[in-house]
C-alpha cells in the first residue's frame, strides 16, 4: 500500500492589455533578435522586438563582450544579409 499525498494548486488570473496588434514578437535585441526583427519587417510583418536593456547588440554592446563573429577575413567582407 502506497501513500499519496495531496497537491494543491493556485490560480493565478490577470489580465493584461493588449497594447501593440503584431503578426511577430521577438524577444530580446541581442544579433539574433535584431536580424529576425529585421527579417520579418523586411516580408512585411507588423513586429514588436522587446528589449530588456537599454541597448540593442546584447551583451555585445551591454556588456562590451568584444567575442564576435569577425566579418571578414582582413583583405574581404564575407557576411551577407543582415550582417551585410
């Protein structure tokens, strides 16, 4: 015979307005988020990118983390695209 114990559980309920009609939100304004932001609104999509610093880049910029993907080899530009 095994015992079972009961789980009780909250609700939690609130509602929240809507203030922006979007097709695409997009979390975050690091390198990923600015190129899929920037995607969307290029096709013609309504996008909201939210940011939680004050800066977009990521920790790139917040942070100065300066461990970047280099976009070139010295003599060519090799990115292409957003990076472009």
């Amino acid at each position: 015979m095994t015992k079972h114990s009961q789980i009780d559980s909250i609700v939690f309920q609130r509602e929240i307005p809507v203030r922006h009609e979007v097709d695409v939100f997009v979390a975050g304004g690091g390198p990923a988020g600015v190129a899929a932001a920037a995607a969307a609104g290029r096709q013609g999509a309504r996008v909201f990118l939210a940011e939680g610093h004050s800066c977009f880049g990521g920790m790139g910029t917040a942070a100065m983390v300066p461990a970047f993907m280099q976009f070139g080899d010295g003599e060519n530009f090799l990115a292409a695209g957003i990076g472009e």
